[in-house]
C-alpha cells in the first residue's frame, strides 16, 4: 500500500511526538534513591557498658604505733613479701613514761574495739565456712546432674563460680580474724606502758599475717605518737577494682555481674564479677565540666602478674546477654511519635514499618515485634525516605 505525501507527514509528526511524550515522562520520572541495606538476623546479642576504674588489694591493713617511743625498722621495703609473724620493727618505750588517765581511757577503749571487732571478725568467718560447705555441696550436685544430662553447662558454670567466690570469702574473712588479733595484741601492749621511772620496754611489732608491704611511711628510725601509721601491708591474694559509675548505670548492676578489663597493659584478657554496689552516691565533675553523681562499684578479679595496686583499668560491664536474639542495626531505627520505626526493602520500594525494640547494644537492637528474621531494612534512612519511595541498592 502506497502512503500519500500527508499520511507520510502525519505519520512523521506522530512518531515525534511520541518520543517527546516519551522522553518527558522520563525526564519528570522520579529517580530512585540508593540505600544500605541490612537483613533482621537471629544471634547472640550483648549489652554492655565502659567506665575506667583504679585496681587495688581487697585486704589492707594499716600498722600503727601501739605506743609512744623510738621506732626502729628492720630494713624492710616497700614491695617485699612479709610472714606471719614475722618482725616489721620495733618501738622502746620512752623513759620514765607513765600512762596518764586520758590516756589510759585511750588505751582500754581501743582495746574493748579490738576486742569487739574481734568477736565481729570471728562471727563472719564463721558464717563464710558454711556458705563455703553449702557452695560446695550445691556445685558438687550440679556437677552431676549435668552428668545425668539434667541441666546446662551455663548454671554449672554459674554454680561452680560462686563456689570459688564462696572459698575466697572465706580466706578473706579468715585473714580478717588473724588481722583482729593483731589489734587485740598491739591494744594490749599499749596499755602495758605504765611504766615507772628508769624502765623501758621494747615492743614488737609482728605481721599478722602472709602479707605484701604497700607502703611504709617513713623507713627513718624516729620518735613516734601513739596511733602513728608505719606500714601499710595487703593481701596479695585477692584484688578488685573500684569503678565510679553514674547512678542511672548503678541501678542496672547486680552482685555477681560479670565484667572484663581492657586497657590494663597486657594481652590476657582478666574476667571477674562485681560484688557489691555502694549505697550511696557522689557529685562529681567529669572532665567536660559536668556535674554527675556516681555511685562506687567494687568488682572482685584474680591477681595477674604486673597489675598491681592502684593501677588505671577500663572495666566493661555486661548488663545482659542472650542467645537467638531478632535485631536490627540501630542506625535502622528512628522515633515515629510515641513508637519506633523502620524502613524494609519490598519489590524496589520502601515499606514503612512500626516496630517494638527491646535492649539496645551500641551498633545491633533487639527487635521484639514488627518484622521477622531475613527481612531487608534500610540503614542510616535519610529525610528523602519516605513510605512507598523507590529504592535502589548501593
């Protein structure tokens, strides 16, 4: 079929036309934004948090002159190991002296303490040789029920760890019964000083226990006041850490949390558990100029060559863990008025969804509610997402 000259034209002008339609509806068509995606996954998931705190020796003891006179040291340094029993120095007496009352009520006063906190040490020590019998028993019972297949590896390990904390406890408070004599000793000499003119007595002072010297306050042989301190002794079984945290962290840490340190100067990685919270708190200014109130928290952690007392650390704290947790990047989460949301990626667009999060854990959240494990959601959304909007991945 021949086309005339005008079917021609016209049929020319129509193809243009269409390609002008064409290309309009391309050019006005709105382009898709690029995105990050990220799947809801099924895994372990971990909240905790970091503060720095200072190490030092659980058990420290504090020896004080029991008496007034010339003190004499045996040439011990601060950073040697001590024996029970062992001579720290002595104190002569001075001349002619005689107790006057003050001093004599003085010295019977410290002597009745000493006593009582004998009697309080005793009782404590007392306490923790049946917890120890009872940890015991109850670990040894988990032990073999898990034999029996009854039970987890995880309560046993729980079990087994407050046994070993039940035993150390109770070495502790048997160091505190030996230090309480000691007091009982030292009180007992001093009121041993009603001495008459042209008489001395020359006092030892022992260590009340296997101990580590921290510090000696002055290693000079000298005239010393009754209640001076001379040496400072720890044991150096046991150590802990004191951390200062805000009260709003203080409120989540329970006795046995576990904890890490970090940043301690060695490779190998040192676990331990808190063991108690201070009740009360403090006003501190941190190093922005902010006042915050902290609350002191004392974790217990095992001796470890080169971590001495007083030594920087970072402590990490595990709030909470769980296995096969659903959780979503938290960079995927936005406020959506009352409630939280996220974006999904579904067939090339994004799909607005309102979610239910539980706990947060720096770059994961638990998600308990909302979308289900694999589904794709958007990371880092930015203001030109918005529900229904095409999407194309980076």
């Amino acid at each position: 079929m021949t086309l005339s000259n005008d079917q021609k034209k016209w049929g020319l002008r129509g193809a243009i036309l269409i390609l002008v339609i064409t290309g309009l509806v391309f050019g006005f068509w709105p382009d898709s934004i690029r995105v990050t995606l990220d799947t809801a996954r099924v895994a372990p998931l971990k909240v905790t948090f970091q503060e720095e705190g200072i190490t030092r020796y659980s058990y420290r003891f504090l020896i004080v002159a029991p008496t007034s006179g010339y003190f004499e040291t045996t040439g011990l340094s601060a950073g040697e190991s001590v024996s029970t029993g062992m001579s720290l120095g002595t104190i002569r007496s001075s001349e002619g002296q005689i107790l006057d009352q003050r001093q004599l009520e003085i010295a019977k006063a410290r002597l009745e303490g000493a006593k009582s906190k004998l009697e309080q040490a005793t009782q404590v020590y007392t306490q923790a040789l049946k917890d120890e019998a009872f940890a015991l028993v109850e670990r040894d019972r988990a032990v073999k029920l898990l034999e029996e297949e009854i039970g987890s590896e995880r309560q046993v390990d729980q079990i087994q760890l407050a046994a070993e904390q039940a035993t150390t406890q109770r070495k502790n408070t048997e160091y505190a019964v030996r230090i309480s004599e000691y007091e009982v000793l030292a009180a007992e000499a001093a009121l041993g000083g009603g001495l008459e003119p042209d008489q001395q007595e020359v006092i030892s002072l022992l260590s009340p226990a296997d101990a580590l010297i921290l510090s000696i306050t002055d290693s000079r042989s000298r005239l010393v006041q009754a209640g001076t301190p001379l040496i400072e002794l720890a044991n150096p079984e046991r150590m802990e850490v004191v951390v200062e945290v805000l009260s709003s962290d203080a409120v989540q840490i329970q006795p046995g949390m576990p904890i890490r340190l970090l940043k301690w100067g060695g490779t190998e990685e040192i676990k331990g558990s808190v063991m108690r919270v201070e009740p009360g708190g403090f006003r501190k200014v941190s190093a922005l100029g902010v006042e915050e109130q902290r609350v002191n928290v004392i974790a217990e952690i095992p001796t470890v060559p080169g971590l001495g007392n007083q030594y920087r650390v970072v402590v990490d704290f595990e709030l909470w863990q769980e296995d096969g947790v659903l959780q979503v990047p938290s960079a995927a989460l936005f406020r959506l008025e009352a409630d939280w949301g996220l974006f999904v990626a579904e067939k090339g667009r994004a799909v607005l969804k309102k979610v239910v999060v539980g706990k947060e854990a720096g770059e994961w959240t638990q998600l308990l509610s909302g979308v289900e494990e694999g589904v794709w959601v958007i990371s880092d959304p930015d203001e030109r997402i918005e529900d229904g909007v095409r999407i194309s991945v980076d």
